[in-house]
C-alpha cells in the first residue's frame, strides 16, 4: 500500500494505492489516473523560460504543451535552454516541436509583441 | 466622468472590468502601474492556474492573457505604467504616469484590486548581518522568470507558502541548489501538490517547526542557522544547523496592500488586512468594491477571478440601480476560523445563497462547518481536512437568515 | 601638491571638507567605500541632541549646542529633512528626577535654551503614550530629528560642488610624513598634501597611529535597532529617552524625519565592523522601550539594523593636532552627529592654527534643492510631469519615489553607484516592503544608466552583487 498525494489540481488529494493499482481517496478520476502513472511511469509538465531577442524583456516564459517523463525533465530544460526566439511571439507557438524524443512540443506561453 | 475605475490590471482588475462590461458598464477605465496587464501573473511561469476556471491547466502568463484577450474585445480603457496616488472618499482617483502626466479622474464607482505585497525580513525580524542575498521569494521570481537572472547558486528558503514552494523549483531547476525549506509552523503554509511536486521531486527537505535564527556574512550571505521552535515559536537553543549557502529566500507571508484603501476612508479588518466587505464586495465607503488579494490573501487565482466577477458586477448594479438595500448581518469568527470575507450580509441583496470564504487557524482532520445565529444552528458543512493553507468556501442559502439579526457565527467542529 | 587630505567621508568628514571649500584650496577627500556616509553615519538614532549631555566646559559640550544650531540653518540651506520636535528624558524614580535635575544643570551651564523639568502628568500631557509610570521628565525644545546619511551627503556634495575633490573605493594604507606636508599612500595611488584630517570614523585610531604615537583605542560599541511601519509613526510626537547611564543614553523612542518610528540602540561591546543584530539585543531594545512607551506595536517593524559607535572610553572627543599638520577628529559617539558642523568648523580653526592661510572664495554656494514628488502639489506635480515624463513614472511605491527623482540623483555631484546608494538619495526602498518591489526595477535603471551588467550591480557595498548568473548562459546576442 503506497500513500500519494495527488498534484493534479489544488485539491491536493490524499490517495492510497495498493500493489493492484487500485486507487481509494481520490475526489476524482484525474486522480486515480495520476496515482497509476505516477507509480508506473511519473510524468511533469516542465516550465521554464527561453531567450527572446526584440522583446520588452530577456525571457519568454515557455512550457511543455503536456507532461513529460519526470525523469527527462532536467534534459528537458537543457532543450528549452539552447533555444532563442525573436519576438514577436504568441501564446501557444511552437518553440520546440519534439523534445527530447518525448513526442511533446514546447510552447511560448505569453504574448511577446 | 467615468462609470467605473478599477485600481489594478491583475487577475483581479481584469475579471472585475470584464464582468462590469457584461453587466452593462460602458465607461470603464483600468489603471495599472505595471508596463503590461496581467499583475503577478506575469512572473508566474509556472502552471497549475485555471483547472477551476477554465478548466484547462494554465501558466499564469496563459491564464492573464486568456482575460487580456477577453477584456480587447470590450470597450474598457486601459492605462499602463500608471500608479494611482490616491482614492478620495468621494471617487476623485489621482493617478500618475508618463504618458498621460498627473490627471484627476472622477468615477461613480471604484473596484480597488491593488493586490498583495510580501512580508519581508523586517517583518519577522530575523538577527544576523545585512549582506545581499536575503531576498523575498517574489522579488526572487521576478529575477529568474522576467529578467533572466538567478539571484544565488546555493538556497535556504523559509517559510513554506506557494511561491517559496514554487521557487525552490524554479531556482533548482535553473541550476541553483537549494538545501532547505524552513517552516516555523508544524504544518506547510502552501498547497499540498506543491510539497510534492517542487520539494518532494527533487529531494529538498522541508523542515516544519523550524526557522532562521541568524544571517551571516558581511558581503554576501555565507551561511543561515536554523533552529527548531518549541510550541510558542521560540527557538530551542542546541538545535541549531548551519547551511552553507549564498542566499536566504523568504516567502513568509502575503499582506493586502490597503494603503490606498485607508486613505479613502475605507473601514479595514485587522485580520485580513483588506476591507471590510459585504456580500457583493462593496466597502464601507458607498460605491468603493474591492477584489482579490487587495480584499484578503488567495491561494488560487480562479478563486479571485470568481470573487472579482461578483464585485464587477456589483459595482455594475451599483451605478445602474443605485445602491443596494437592507440591514446588514454580522459574520463573526467562532472556533477555528481566522476570519471570513465577506464579514458582513445583507439578505435583501441575496438571490439564493452566499459565499463565504474563511481561512481555519490550525489544522483540522474530520470536521464540520457548523455557521449559527446564536444557538440556533443554521447549516453545517463536513470535511475531510482542513488547513490554513487551504482556503476554504461554503454556500449559505439565505433563506436560512430570515428571522436573523445582528449577527452570525462560523466555527469549526472537529468530529 | 594638494592643501588638505580628508580620510573618510561619515558625516565629520563631510562637514570638514564643507568647511574648508569655502577657502581657496585644493581639498581632496578620500573615502574607502563606494559611497559617502556609509559607516556609523547611516546607522545612528538620527537625533539633533540639544545639548544637556555632555559634562560642562568639555569640546563636546561647546561643539553640541554650536552643531545643533548650526545643523539647523544648514539642513535649510541645503533641504535636509529637519524637523525641530524637542526631547524629553524620562525619569522613573526619584533618583532618575535627581539625574534629570542634574542634566538639566549641566544643560543650563551648556547654554542649552529652553529646558524645562516637568511631571509625570505634564510630560503626558505633552505625549500622551507614554507610560503611567513616569514619574518626571526633562524637556528640552531645541532637540530634533534629521536624515543623517542626506544631513552628510548634502555637506559632500557641497563640497564637491565648491571644488574639493571626493575619491571613493580609496582605502588609506599608510601615511609618512614628508619636509613638507604628508604622503597619503592609498590602494589606488599616493597624494602629497600639506595637510592631513583624521574622519576615519570607528577606525580613526588605526589612522592616527600611521602618523603619531599611538595614543587612543576605538572601543567600539554595537547598537541595535527596529525602524517601525510609518502607522506607528505618530506613536510618539518627540524623542523620547530615558535616563542616560555609562553605557550610553539609552534606548529612545522617536520619530524619523521620513515618518517612520526608530527604536533603539541598545550598547554591547563588539568588532568595529560588526553590524549584525542579535536576538537579545533586539529582545532587550523591545522590552526596554515599551517602559517608555507601552503601546509600540513591534508588529509593525519593517527593518532591524545595527550601528557602531566610535567611543574611547573618554568623557570628550578627541579632536585636536596630533602631529605636525596632522588633525584628528576622532572618538566622535554620541552626540557626534548633532556636532558635526560644529566639528567642521572647528577643523579650520586647528588647520590655521598649524599654518593653513585660509582666502575665502567669493564663489562659494551654500545651496542644494531636490525634488521630492511626493511632496509636491497637484498643481506642482502636473507641471513636473509634463516637462519630464520621467516624473511620472512611480519606481517606489511606498514612498512614491519617481523614475524621474531616480535619474535626478544619478546627476547629482556624487552619483550613486548602488541600491542602497539609491535609497539613501531619494528614499526608494526605505518603506514598508523594503525594496521587494522596487529593487528589481531600480537595479534595471542603475544597470541602463550606468551601462553595465544587471549583474555588476551592489545592494550597497563593493562586493554585495544582487544577481549571480543569467539563465539559459546568458543572453542572447542578436
């Protein structure tokens, strides 16, 4: 029996999982899911910020446009830190289209005009 | 003369204008100080916004622009790089800027959303040198997430609220270590999901009933001790750890920032430290709402969008309709609770129910919210859990209030 | 060759260097740190004492009540914040009444005008918070409160502005004494001068030992400190002491000319560079004041600090020709501040004593003015804004301190190099949220005006950069 705290929204869900994966404690079914995964394969949504030239500010806040596995979250920000962008970018635009071989793209996550 | 002025482009202004447009406003004006809309949201890179509102997680730059864009397809003014001076109790907003210079508005109605400031090393007065690196855990964000810059390699942070939580991240994951969260409370002052995901996940202890007990270093900071506290919060002498490290973050607490608020001759509540508010947000200056953490501290910005809706469009009925009716009833504080917004109701301006959001004063398992009119109880709500990290919120239907005077009363029941 | 060499710029300093900029000399004036009034200057209980204190017939006695009165003139002449609120001292037995019939003696001999003994009813009368438990007081009119770093850079600049000559990041190392005049060898270059003055502060007996016998040692005394939110300003109307003892004039109770409160110091032996507070110290400074004033709400602290002060164990200070063309002006504790102009003055006297001819500069300009927005009327602010936009712009938001005051400083005749140079020139930083706003946004101007990195920037000394590293490697080139 393994106790989980789940991340997946505010609530904060106190969880318990058995060796079966069943999952007790959840408020809702995003919870259970988190709980198998996170005992399987734990996965992140990384948020980081990547260089921007012509912009107002330095940095242009950019996040994985899903969860990632939790152990290439470090090779993750190593992508995300090799990129620079000009602006003008818009929320949602493809900073990297698959990183790290996850399959997931980077996406800018403010508008910088 | 404009119908509504709202102090403030944040989550909070920016809700509040969009529902006042909705509701029929057609001369708004928004002043923020910032260069952009969006407030704090701005340097909130992280995501976890929205699952409530728009139901879909959102970084706080996703989650202002989904409201800029709401708020560009109205006719509502905006101006930026503005600061507003003072509020007087009869609607005059001296407000300042490079643009527009010094100018004198008139409103009929005022949303104040000015939002919260940190608590700093002053506050809690913590003994040692005075080097660089003791910064606020907000400052700290601004740094890394805005203008590229980590502030220290080597972290102690204290206190455990969310941007503490959220920066211990951030700042491991810009290449920082961070060696330590240090809370003197025995439990987390932020969200749970955040001790797991921003401490938990890369290992960082948390060590509750703990704190700093001294800076050192003359230049930079060189080390912090941290000790442990006994029940009243004094440090235990012998318990003391050193860490090695070059910086020291404090997210030790939020503050309403009512400066402005006072000087407009709006009544404040010592234990929120915002307005007092009735049930629509309205003060008690006739025509002055206030919304978000301005009003009292937030752990999530849906709820503040939520709130700052009913307080636009209550500033919206106020200017069409005129003022709202009634005899007011009292929200006292019993057992557990903290404080309440809003602190006062009037049922005649209640269609169904209202909300009543509260913060608990310790931490409580299994337990009731039992809300009464002297000994007479009225509704009771159960929980799970309860934590002063986790605001909490209850319907009252105002049915409920009929035959009520004077005032009622919140309390927890632990079962 | 150069006429006079001052080492140190606190607020003696200063008010040397002030003084003789009014004659026709060349005047140079070196001081260790990035910026001016950085050492027992900025951290004091910034109080214009009237003058009881100080044993009659002593060089303190004269210099305090001649510095109090010439203090005032000046901070008009150079817009210093001054404010004249008078001072009691408190009595809580019959033997503290006997101490303050005692003060007040000495204050009359001093020449202090206006002192006045009154009961426990009428000092509450006059300020109501304070305790039922005092039994008498002593009020003395002509004490009152200053800005202590802006009272020392207003002296600086305007003796900048006159033609002496400011060297910052300039450390002596040695002193020897040449046919004529001194070799002033510092860390960054040697200065031939006729004529050496002593402000080196908490290290004025190092520097006195490099040009005579060794005859005084700085015992330096720590004094700690909370500055309260500007709510609990009004708390008290006047500085509040209570009885002085050998360990120092106690703990206080007052108002800051910024409308804050200050309370503190209390008195510990410690190292002369030594600025950290201290659990019991802070517990001590508490506990002793709320006897004073029971009602301060230590909630509302917004800042601890900690000060030295420069005692010798002596009962003057040591100020005098200590070699041939060599002043000191040493062991300036309390109430150095108030005598500040006084000692000034008195260094022309010791010079031309020892041969310096003094022709007196038909140019010299006694005038400062800076704009303080928050000051200012609507009318006024309306017009400022619109002949500079920068006016506009609030940086600070607890002091309403503008962009356009920010850059003004950067222009004055001795720029700051730092935040906190920054804070203690236009007050951005000095309320309630300590800089967690401001700072980033003031960090960005310093770094855009003096054009350098984000990372180059102090917080205040040479070495207290804010920043460590850039993310992502650094920023992009394009």
């Amino acid at each position: 029996m393994r106790e989980l705290i789940c991340i997946v929204c505010p609530r904060g869900c106190h969880m318990q999982v058995d060796d079966g994966l069943n999952v007790t404690g959840n408020f809702c079914p995003r919870g259970a899911a988190y709980a198998k995964a996170e005992l399987t394969h734990p996965t992140r949504v990384v948020t980081s910020t990547v260089r921007i030239t012509g912009a107002s500010y330095p940095r242009c806040p950019v996040k994985t446009a899903a969860p990632v596995p939790k152990e290439k979250v470090f090779d993750v920000m190593e992508a995300i830190g090799r990129v620079t962008l000009s602006a003008p970018v818009k929320v949602g635009q493809t900073v990297i289209g698959d990183v790290c071989g996850t399959g997931v793209a980077v996406v800018a996550a403010r508008e910088m005009p | 003369m404009y119908e509504l002025i709202v102090v403030g482009g944040g989550p909070a202004g920016l809700a509040a204008a969009c529902a006042a447009w909705e509701n029929g406003l057609r001369s708004i004006l928004i002043v923020e100080r910032d260069r952009d809309l969006g407030g704090i949201l701005n340097q909130c890179i992280h995501n976890g916004f929205g699952l409530t509102w728009f139901k879909e997680e959102l970084t706080g730059p996703e989650y202002a622009h989904r409201f800029i864009e709401m708020l560009s397809k109205t006719g509502v003014e905006v101006r930026t790089d503005t600061m507003v001076l003072d509020v007087t109790p009869d609607l005059q907003v001296h407000m300042t800027g490079p643009a527009a210079g010094y100018k004198i508005e008139r409103a009929k109605s005022v949303i104040l959303a000015m939002g919260c400031r940190e608590r700093t090393r002053g506050a809690i007065g913590i003994p040692g040198t005075r080097p660089a690196g003791v910064y606020t855990a907000g400052a700290a964000q601004r740094y890394v997430n805005v203008e590229g810059w980590l502030p220290g390699k080597r972290v102690v942070i204290l206190g455990s609220g969310d941007i503490g939580l959220i920066m211990a991240r951030r700042m491991t994951l810009e290449g920082a270590k961070v060696l330590a969260c240090v809370e003197v409370m025995p439990y987390s002052g932020g969200l749970t999901r955040n001790i797991v995901q921003c401490l938990q996940d890369f290992d960082i202890p948390l060590y509750l009933s703990h704190t700093v007990t001294e800076i050192r270093g003359r230049d930079r900071v060189e080390q912090v001790v941290v000790s442990a506290v006994d029940e009243g919060r004094r440090p235990v002498p012998g318990t003391e750890m050193v860490f090695d490290c070059d910086t020291l973050l404090l997210s030790v607490g939020l503050i309403p920032e009512n400066e402005l608020t006072g000087r407009a001759g709006v009544e404040l509540d010592p234990r929120t430290k915002g307005a007092v508010v009735y049930e629509n947000m309205e003060t008690s200056v006739p025509g002055i709402f206030t919304c978000g953490n301005v009003t009292h501290v937030h752990d999530l910005v849906d709820f503040v969008s939520a709130e700052s809706q009913r307080a636009g469009a209550a500033a919206a009925n106020y200017v069409l309709r005129g003022p709202a009716a009634g005899e007011s009833v009292a929200l006292k504080n019993g057992f557990g609770v903290s404080y309440t917004v809003p602190q006062r109701v009037r049922p005649q301006n209640v269609e169904k129910s209202f909300n009543v959001f509260f913060r608990v004063n310790r931490i409580f398992g299994k337990s009731e919210i039992v809300v009464r009119a002297g000994e007479r109880e009225l509704c009771r709500f159960k929980r799970d859990r309860l934590a002063p990290g986790e605001m909490e919120n209850i319907a009252v239907p105002v049915k409920l209030l009929e035959g009520v005077a004077g005032e009622i009363t919140v309390e927890i029941r632990e079962v | 060759m150069t006429d006079v060499v001052i080492i140190g710029c606190g607020v003696i300093g200063a008010a040397a260097a002030m003084e003789l900029s009014r004659y026709k000399l060349d005047i140079v004036i070196v001081e260790r740190e990035n910026d001016v009034a950085v050492g027992t200057t900025k951290a004091n209980s910034a109080i214009l004492h009237a003058g009881y204190d100080p044993k009659p017939g002593t060089l303190m006695a004269r210099l305090n009540v001649r510095g109090s009165q010439l203090a005032r003139e000046y901070c008009a002449a150079l817009d210093v914040p001054y404010r004249q609120c008078g001072s009691m001292v408190l009595a809580f037995s019959e033997k503290e009444t006997g101490t303050l019939r005692e003060l007040l003696d000495r204050g009359v001999k001093n020449g202090v005008p206006g002192l006045e003994l009154l009961s426990g009813d009428e000092a509450r009368v006059r300020e109501p918070e304070l305790a039922d438990t005092v039994a008498a007081a002593l009020w003395a009119p002509t004490a009152a409160i200053v800005s202590p770093w802006e009272l020392c850079l207003a002296f600086a600049e305007t003796a900048v502005k006159n033609g002496a000559e400011l060297r910052r990041n300039t450390a002596v190392t040695g002193l020897e004494k040449r046919k004529q005049g001194w070799l002033v060898r510092t860390n960054a270059g040697d200065i031939e001068t006729r004529y050496v003055i002593n402000a080196a502060g908490v290290d004025s007996d190092a520097v006195h030992d490099m040009a005579a016998p060794h005859s005084f040692d700085i015992k330096p005394s720590r004094g700690e400190y909370y500055l309260l939110d500007k709510a609990e300003g009004t708390r008290v109307n006047t500085v509040v002491f209570q009885c002085p003892s050998e360990r120092g004039k106690g703990v206080l109770v007052s108002p800051t000319v910024h409308g804050n409160l200050i309370v503190g110091p209390n008195a510990e032996g410690s190292d002369r560079h030594d600025l950290a507070t201290t659990a019991q110290g802070l517990d001590f400074v508490r506990e002793t004041a709320k006897r004073s004033v029971p009602k301060v709400d230590f909630s509302k602290s917004i800042r601890n600090f900690a000060g030295v002060r420069a005692n010798t164990g002596r009962d003057d200070f040591l100020i005098g020709v200590a070699a041939p063309g060599f002043v000191d002006l040493a062991g300036i504790c309390s109430p150095g501040l108030t005598s500040a102009p006084a000692i000034g003055e008195y260094a022309v006297e010791l010079l031309a004593g020892e041969g310096l001819e003094l022709n007196k500069k038909e140019s010299f300009l006694l005038r400062r003015r800076r704009i303080r927005f928050q000051e200012l009327s609507e009318a006024e602010r309306q017009a400022l804004v619109e002949r500079d936009p920068a006016y506009g712009r609030v940086i600070c938001r607890c002091e309403t301190v503008t962009e356009g005051e920010i850059l003004a400083c950067l222009r004055t005749p001795i720029p700051p190099v730092s935040v906190d140079g920054v804070k203690r020139r236009v007050n951005a930083g000095m309320g309630r949220c300590q800089g967690g706003f401001c700072a980033p946004r003031v960090v960005e101007i310093l770094s855009r005006e003096l054009k350098v990195s984000p990372g180059e920037i102090v917080k205040d000394r040479a070495g207290m950069n804010i920043l460590v590293e850039e993310t992502k490697g650094g920023r992009a080139d394009v």
